[in-house]
C-alpha cells in the first residue's frame, strides 16, 4: 500500500488524526497525482504557519514557493473561493443583513485575512435582503483607492434599494483613518441625491469590526 493511500484511509477512519501538513498533502495530490507532495506540503505550513494561512495566501506568495506551479495556481483560487464561502453561509442563509454583527460577519469572512486592503459593497433590496457582494477596489497593505462613482454604479447595476460598504485593515486596527471617513460621507451624499441608502461601512480585521452606523457616523 502506498503512503498516499494509507493518507486516504486514516482519514476515512479518524480524520483529526491528521497532521495540517497530511491534509495539505492530499489536498496538493488531487492537482499533482504522479508526484510526491509531502515536501511540498511541509514547506508551504512552514513558511506561511498554519493550514489555514496556506489556503488564504494571495496567489503572488504561493506561487513565490518553488514547485507551486501554474496548475496549483489555478486549483487554489477554487479552493479559496469554497473556504470563503463556508465562512459566508450562516449570513447567506439568513440573507437579511438585520444589524452591524451579521454584515461584519459576512465581511470578515470575505476579507478579514487578507494581508492587503480590499474595498467591497454589500447591495440589498428594500428589506435589507442580500442581493450581491461586488469588490470595488484592492490595493497595499495600508489603502485602497475607491471612487464613489464606481460604487454606486454597482448599485444602479443590481437594482439594489441599498448599500453596506466594508473594507479590511491588514494591521489588524479597525479604527477608520480619515480617509475612511472623508470616503464614507462622500459615497453617502452621492447615494442620497440617487434615492439610494448607505446602511453601514464595516472596517474588519480577522477578530473585529468598527461599524459606522454604531458610532453614529452615518
């Protein structure tokens, strides 16, 4: 019996058995089949500190590892986006966005680890039911560039009644910087003279948010 499949098997009988780097390396095996992925897989939990670290890395570090070629490139934005979405469905099963504590759920699932900032906008009916999530902007570690107009013409485009905004802090300080502020009551006046409603702008990190609507911001 191959080590690949004694793998395979320990996790059909006791899958918590496994170490991080076992699961990564059978999650690399689906992609690279003919190859050896323990090497691999131990460098990749090494050099980012956790398997949860390896599936949310940006596509640029990943592929900064030697033998993280184009094929696990491509498998890898699959698997991000799946992990993404598990994170988001307690909130896209309850769809409406009734308070600060669901969207900045939703908003740290998306975004909250990311090591660079990312600018994204919740749109939502007239009963606050969830109708999509658009990016607006990425940009570096400490800003990102977002222009009022291209936010609420994401909102014309869906027809949405209303719009969350929310954007990460990589540094892990969801205290909005005045820029943020500045931002936040020029997409709110604009939003106002087109009918429509800014309902909250969510600063995330991984573990906290900063609502405007609860500091009375907007």
């Amino acid at each position: 019996m191959g080590h690949r499949q004694r793998l395979r098997e320990k996790l059909q009988a006791e899958p918590k058995a496994l170490a991080d780097y076992e699961l990564l390396e059978l999650l690399l095996g689906q992609v690279l089949p003919r190859r050896d992925t323990k090497p691999l897989a131990k460098e990749l939990v090494g050099r980012f500190g956790s398997l949860r670290e390896v599936i949310q890395a940006t596509p640029e570090a990943l592929c900064a590892v030697n033998g993280f070629g184009e094929a696990l490139c491509g498998h890898w934005a699959l698997v991000r986006e799946v992990f993404t979405r598990v994170g988001e469905a307690p909130v896209r099963e309850r769809q409406v966005f009734s308070g600060p504590e669901v969207v900045a759920e939703a908003a740290r699932a998306r975004i909250g680890h990311l090591k660079v900032e990312e600018f994204w906008v919740a749109l939502v009916d007239n009963k606050n039911r969830l109708m999509a999530w658009e990016r607006v902007g990425r940009g570096t570690v400490d800003q990102t560039t977002v222009y009022p107009r291209e936010v609420l013409a994401l909102a014309l485009k869906h027809s949405a009644s209303g719009l969350i905004l929310a954007h990460n802090h990589p540094g892990g300080d969801p205290k909005p910087s005045q820029a943020d502020l500045d931002l936040t009551r020029r997409i709110n006046r604009s939003a106002q003279e087109l009918g429509l409603r800014v309902l909250d702008h969510l600063v995330v990190t991984e573990g906290a948010h900063f609502s405007f609507q609860d500091a009375g911001f907007l």
